[in-house]
C-alpha cells in the first residue's frame, strides 16, 4: 500500500509517495525551481552578509548560533543539539563556538549528566551583539518576504518546503 503526503501551496494541494522513488529525474519546472530557490537563497544571504559587514558586526552564522541558544531558556544547550536547530551550514562548528567563547558572546560550562560535554549560554554581551545584528537582519527578511506574502501566503510556502526537511528526517 502506497502512503501519499498531501501538501497544499498556492491554493493548490499536491500529494506525492512518502516512500522514496528510485530512478525518478525532475520536470524541467521542478529544475528550475531547484535553480531560482539556490539562487535566491544565495544573493539574499550575500545582501545580509555584506550589509552586517558594513556595520561591523559578524557573519549571518554568528548570528544563526546566537539565537540557537538563546532560544533555549532552560541552562544552555548541547553543541550536538544545537546542530538540529541551525539555519545556515556549520561546517566548523566547534571552532566558530570557540572565537565567540573568546569574544564573550557564549559561555561554556560543564555539562552535570556527562563531565566530557559542554553546555553553551549566551551571555549579556551575545544577547546584545545579537540584537544589533537583528537589526539589520530582520528588515531585510521583512523586505524580501513580504514581496512574496503579498501574492502567496508565507504559511503555505513554509509548509510546502517543510515537507521537503521532514521527508528526509
């Protein structure tokens, strides 16, 4: 028995297979679309990267790790769990952790259930640093979304690509 998802987008609902289909090449569409969605996401990236730069603030990972753990009111979290929450690609982690430790953004303590872990909180002077990035960051999400809330609506879109990150989970 075949299990289908249903995703509605666009005032339209597209069902497809749950089960991974072998040997399946995209549409000319669905290319495309993988196409503009990679370039988008890279030209805006750029426009916020350079324009954090300009104000001499860190990069957009810096900024992904921040609100990580600030998210996390209870005592901190884990590197490894914070693996899962992260918008941008951390391919150095660790080391990235260890410049904001050094800069007195995050803070590093012991983990009490197993000594070898750490456990990361940001600090005040994170919270702030972070704050001033969203400055400039959040109004540029805010330009860029609303040209596409106007004509769709954001929850669709969310959901529609979601359902690209939990097919693979």
């Amino acid at each position: 028995m075949k299990m289908h998802v249903s995703v509605h987008v666009f005032n339209s609902t597209f069902h497809r297979p749950s089960r991974k289909v072998e040997k399946m090449y995209p549409t000319s569409k669905e290319t495309s679309l993988w196409v503009i969605l990679n370039q988008v996401q890279r030209s805006i990236h750029r426009e916020m990267e350079l324009a954090l730069k300009a104000e001499g603030l860190p990069p957009l990972r810096w900024y992904d790790v921040l609100w990580a753990i600030e998210r996390v009111k209870d005592g901190g979290l884990r590197p490894v769990e914070m693996e899962k929450s992260l918008i941008f690609e951390q391919s150095n982690l660790s080391r990235l952790l260890q410049r904001m430790v050094a800069e007195g953004l995050v803070k590093e303590s012991v983990f009490q259930d197993d000594r070898r872990g750490k456990l990361l909180s940001i600090t005040a002077k994170g919270h702030q640093v972070r704050m001033r990035m969203w400055k400039i960051y959040g109004p540029l999400i805010h330009q860029h979304m609303c040209v596409l809330s106007i004509e769709y609506d954001p929850e669709d879109i969310a959901l529609a690509l979601s359902s690209l990150i939990t097919q693979h989970r």
